[in-house]
C-alpha cells in the first residue's frame, strides 16, 4: 500500500490473507495502509483480498501490485 485509511483497516479495502473465502477467519491483516507491503505465496491454498460490500463510500487507497514468476 502507498497511502490508504488506518482509521478502519478492515472495511477500507486493507488486503488481508484469510483461510476462508468469506473473509470471516483471518490469518494476516496489515497493521498500516500507509507505505507497507504484504508478500505472500501465492500457490497455497489461501484467500487474499477484502470484503467489498464492507468499502464505505468515498473511500480510496493507493496500490501497487506485482506477481513473480520462476524461470
């Protein structure tokens, strides 16, 4: 994240790893919308993202999202 809304991680579009598509067990949610970054493996058997219903209107966050491949 580059810049985003601490007041409310959770329901301010704050990606989190969850174990449930649901997004109701969390495993990792950021402490910070501001200037941090979330690494994980993609290829286990995990849910990544926010719930989008919980997104108030008017809100914003500043992304920059980038995927590794192997040779």
């Amino acid at each position: 994240f580059l810049d985003g809304n601490d007041d409310d991680l959770l329901n301010s579009g704050a990606t989190s790893i969850f174990k449930d598509n649901s997004f109701s067990k969390p495993i990792i949610t950021p402490k910070t919308m501001k200037n941090s970054v979330l690494i994980y493996k993609s290829s286990e058997k995990l849910f990544h993202g926010f719930d989008f219903t919980k997104l108030p209107k008017n809100s914003y966050r500043k992304t920059v999202n980038f995927l590794f491949f192997p040779k």
